[in-house]
C-alpha cells in the first residue's frame, strides 16, 4: 500500500515538474520575443533619426550659395555620402540591414547623385513652375531607405509571406506591392536654396534693363538677390 502511494505520489510529481517547466519555457520565449522586438524598434528607430539628420546637413549644404546649381548639388552629394556610405564607396553602411532603395524605388524620381537619393526641385513644385513663391520652399533633399524585419526569434514569421503580394494604404486607395521582409522609409528635409552666383548675376542684369525679359519675374526668393 505505502509503495503504491509512493508511486502515485511520485507520477504526480513528475506531471506538475513537466507542466511548470512548459509554463517557464512558455514565458521566457514571450519575454526574450519582446526583448528582441524592443531592440528592433529602438535600432529602426535610431537609424532613422540619424538619416533625417543626414539629409539635414545635406539640405543645409544645399541651401547654401555656390557658383552655381551644380556645385550645390555636389555639395549636398558630399555631405550625404559621407554620412550614409561607407567611406571612398557607394555602399551603404547598413547595406544588410538598412539598404538604400534606389531607381523606380524611391519616393521622389529623377537625378540620384548619392544611391538613394533625390536632390533639386520637388516634383510637385516644378509642375506649377519655380516662379510662385509658395512653392519656393520645394529644394531640398530626400533619402530613401528600408529597413529589414530580421531580428529572432519572429524571424521565421516574418518570412513566411516573402514574395506574396500584399495590400498597403487605407481602405479605398490601397495598392498592392510584394512583401519582402524590408519597410520602405524615407527621410525629407526641403530648407529651399540660396540664389547662385551666377542667379543672382542674371537677375540683377535683368534689373538693370541690360538683359530684359518680358514677364520681369525671378523664380527663386533667398537672399536678397
């Protein structure tokens, strides 16, 4: 009688050491899993301030005055290139994790002089024309970017659906693109552009009657020029 008691009260035993070691194991993988979600967000996050930093110095180098548009563009180019790309290179510094999109990718289309890159005149600016000064706020720098969903133990999730089609945007205006584990982010910082030497020489010759035009308008309010 006392072995079979001893044998029922082993077993159980047993039953309750099994069951609380699934509950521990259950929550230690909930717990490391909001571990590894809090780092991914801080580390998205800190990348992406220092890219809207990034294209603020750029913007900034950009707005000031040169000789002409070209030497400001490459201005902007060197200041970015040298904060987003690994030093004397176009590859970027978090190419496995955070890697520049590029081409048709890109928010803003036009001239890329750094990989990712817009920099010049907001789309939307020169369909109305640079010579309303609303829209002479519109020079500036955009950098594209995205940001790999990578971090374990949701990894395996996360890939699960790569290559299928997916649905973004509000309900009514939503747009199919193909998930591929990345976010797509981007980073604007539009301070306009100071007059060039040369803008400023046009306008001034314009001014004094030396090289008239019949509208008499500038399409850039700076400096003073």
């Amino acid at each position: 009688m006392t072995n079979a008691r001893q044998t029922k009260t082993r077993r159980k035993f047993l039953e309750e050491s099994g069951q609380t070691f699934m509950e521990f194991l259950i929550v230690v993988m909930v717990i490391i899993a909001l571990i590894f979600a809090f780092i991914q967000i801080c580390w998205a996050m800190a990348w992406g301030h220092y890219i809207h930093y990034s294209t603020y110095m750029a913007a900034r180098a950009y707005l000031s005055g040169q000789q002409n548009q070209g030497q400001q563009i490459e201005a902007a180019s060197s200041v970015l290139r040298s904060m987003v790309k690994r030093p004397g290179t176009d590859e970027d510094l978090l190419g496995n994790i955070a890697p520049s999109r590029v081409g048709d990718a890109r928010d803003i289309p036009g001239d890329e002089p750094v990989a990712g890159s817009f920099i010049g005149t907001h789309p939307v600016a020169e369909g109305f024309g640079l010579d309303q000064r609303f829209f002479s706020w519109a020079e500036g720098v955009q950098y594209n970017f995205k940001f790999k969903l990578f971090i374990l133990p949701l990894a395996w999730w996360l890939k699960r659906d790569e290559g299928k089609i997916i649905e973004i945007g509000p309900q009514g205006s939503s747009q199919s693109v193909v998930w591929t584990g990345f976010i797509d982010l981007a980073s604007d910082a539009f301070l306009g552009r100071d007059s060039t030497n040369e803008e400023c020489r046009t306008f001034l010759l314009r001014l004094s009657g030396l090289n008239p035009r019949s509208d008499r308008t500038d399409y850039i309010y700076d400096n003073g020029c």
